[in-house]
C-alpha cells in the first residue's frame, strides 16, 4: 500500500479509522433502536506499512450509525458526524453526542455529512460542517459554522445554501 506524499499520515490514519468504524455498525438496518457508539480497543491490523511510517491499525469507536466525517480539535478530541444527523465529540473518557445539531433531512444521500474544524480554531472557535436540508419535496446542501461550548452547538449560522434545492 502507498500513500501519496500530498495526503498526511494522519489524515491517512484518521480516514482508515473511520472506515473500519463504519464497517462495524450492529443492528437491524430497518430498527428505529438506536446504536450508541462506544470506545472500543481492538487490532484490527498489527502491521500496516507504508513509504513513510509502520503503523498498526486499532479499532476506537464501535456503534457508529453510517459515519460520515471526521476531524480533530487541538486538544485531541474528535468530532464524528453520523449521516442520521448525530454529531460525537470522542475523547479517552467515552462519546458524548452533541445538542443544538441543525436539523438534517436524511433522506437518499442526504444527512449530517462533512465537519471540519477551522485551521485557526484556538483563535475562532469555529466548527464547519454540512448537511442536507429539506425544502419542500425536496433538499439541498447547506454549508454552517458553530462554536463548541461544553456538548453543544452555539452561535449556529447557515453560511452557504445550495440553491435551488
């Protein structure tokens, strides 16, 4: 396996995770229970080489309900958005599902989609993420920026919208 140069290894490691995690959804599909995603620790690879780093791939998070995104804050903790419209912040202590999430039309693709923590975030607080919104019959991608206060959302602003829906 090789990684291209442009691509950083942790942004490598990060999506690798995400992928294993979202292979691990239990449950019935057609179930309204909901799946809690829990902290977990298991090698799922030992040995993973590349042109850069030997890593080993380990398990984190299980339970997650069609995880979509991810990124990290500066301290360490993760934020994961999952397609119904749940957005995780992860640390060593377990997953806390976060309030004030705009609400998401999780209809064919559409759902809680990207997140992504601003470059200068210890600066602006600022968490950006996308999802899908309903209009009518029909839904559209909206583009938002929030600030984190404990396990909420605050200062929600839509910033873009996808127009027409």
């Amino acid at each position: 396996m090789s990684i291209s140069p442009a691509l950083p290894m942790r942004t490598f490691v990060g999506l690798l995770s995400l992928l294993l995690c979202a292979c691990t959804v239990s449950g019935d599909p057609g179930s309204s229970e909901t799946n809690s995603a829990t902290p977990d620790e298991e090698v799922v690879l030992e040995r993973v080489e590349s042109e850069e780093e030997t890593f080993r791939v380990v398990k984190t998070l299980g339970g997650l309900e069609h995880a979509w995104g991810m990124d990290w804050l500066p301290d360490g903790r993760m934020l994961v958005t999952e397609r119904p419209g749940r957005m995780l912040l992860v640390d060593e202590e377990g997953t806390t599902e976060l309030s004030n999430v705009p609400e998401v039309w999780n209809a064919n693709q559409g759902g809680l989609l990207d997140v992504r923590v601003a470059p200068d975030y210890e600066e602006t607080g600022w968490i950006y993420f996308t999802y899908s919104k309903q209009e009518g019959d029909t839904g559209g991608t909206v583009l938002s920026r929030a600030k984190l206060d404990g396990t909420s959302l605050t200062d929600v602003e839509e910033l873009y919208r996808q127009t027409p829906f």
